[in-house]
C-alpha cells in the first residue's frame, strides 16, 4: 500500500517596508483573506504562522524576509487556493 503523501509550499519575500507601512498596505490587507481561503480549502493541513498569524519574519544582514510555509494533503486545493489568492478570487 502507498504511503500518503503531503506536499509542502514555501514561499520567501524580501520585504520592501514594514507590513505596517503604507507601502506595504494593499498586499497586508491581502494576508488575511488569502489565509481564510487556504486553512478552509480541502486538503490544507497546516501553515507556519507567528502570532500575527503572518509568516515568520527574518532579519538577514539587515534585509527583512517573511517565510510562509504550508503543508497540503493534495496538489490541486493548493493550486487552486494561490490561483485565487493571486486573481483577488478571495
């Protein structure tokens, strides 16, 4: 019998600004949203989160990085859910 497999996503962003600036307002307005539709898709199992419930944030010689780590169950909810993320399908 095949064992269950799980795929992991991971995404790294150099930050711009602060989440907090108005730089980076529209996509911090985003986050929320986007992690509503991915935690409730079919297949999603869990998500690296700190307890802004972003990603971890880093600090590498002074550039900021946000990490997003998540682990699906199946392929296609995890398409679908950045495809929708990214077409403002949330």
């Amino acid at each position: 019998m095949e064992r269950p497999r799980h795929l992991a996503q991971a995404n790294v962003a150099r930050q711009r600004a602060p989440l907090s600036s108005p730089m980076m307002g529209e996509f911090a307005l985003a986050l929320d949203p986007m992690y509503r539709v991915a935690e409730a898709s079919p297949g999603f199992v869990w998500r690296l989160a700190s307890g802004e419930r972003h990603g971890v944030a880093v600090v590498e010689d002074g550039v900021a990085l946000t990490v997003n780590l998540s682990v699906w169950g199946r392929t296609r909810p995890c398409t679908r859910s950045s495809t929708a993320a990214r077409t403002g399908g949330i």
